[in-house]
C-alpha cells in the first residue's frame, strides 16, 4: 500500500475492521471447503502451493540471481543483492554467497544443539 517505508499511498484499514474482514472471510472460505495452510492462504485439500510449502518444512530450494536465497544442508544461504555486482560476475572470486542461518531440518534434532 505504499512505495516504501512510511510511504502510504492509501489510508490504512480500521484495525477492528480488518480484523472482522479477515475473520469473515476465513469463515466464509472455510464453508467453502477450503483449508488455511498459511497465514493468508486457503487451498482445498490436497492444492496447496508446494512452492510455499517447501519453505516451511525447511527442505532445500534454489535460488539464482541478484538477492536470491535459497536452502541445503540445513543452512540457508543468499547471493549478491546488487544487480550491478551480480552482472559483473565480479563477485564470483569472492564466493560472496552469504550464510544466513543454520536451523534443524524439518523433525530432526540437531544433534550439536545442547538446548533441546
């Protein structure tokens, strides 16, 4: 709703009315047939975006290009955010992939972690 931080274009919902339009229509949608699987996404049983999914499960996805992310290992990993230093090719010497965070694949305990 807006072109950058603290920039509305247009006026912001009633928070009391969101809420109501947000209820309404998880009601409306769950009479459908329709199950929620994310925080603003309904699917009927078994059509749910398995491209989101593969996200949430923490299993691994590949990323290409400028500020693209991506997953293995247990670890989640971005490339270049500039689009000018990613056409360059002027990172590749650096291997300027960024570790961003290790986490414990999806079910798994991760042994290393003494906290459990």
């Amino acid at each position: 709703m807006g072109a950058g931080p603290g920039m509305a274009l247009l006026p912001l919902p009633d928070p009391d009315l969101e809420a109501d339009m947000y209820e309404w229509v998880s009601e409306y949608l769950e009479g459908q047939g329709y199950e929620q699987y994310e925080i603003s996404n309904w699917s009927k049983p078994g059509f749910q975006c398995r491209h989101n999914l593969q996200y949430w499960r923490n299993l691994p996805y590949l990323g290409f290009g400028a500020g693209a992310h991506g997953c293995a290992n247990a670890r989640r990993v971005s490339d270049v955010l500039h689009i000018k230093t990613y056409s360059s090719g002027s990172y590749l010497a650096s291997r300027s992939l960024r570790w961003l965070s290790r986490f414990r694949p999806h079910g798994q305990p991760d042994t290393r972690d003494p906290v459990r």
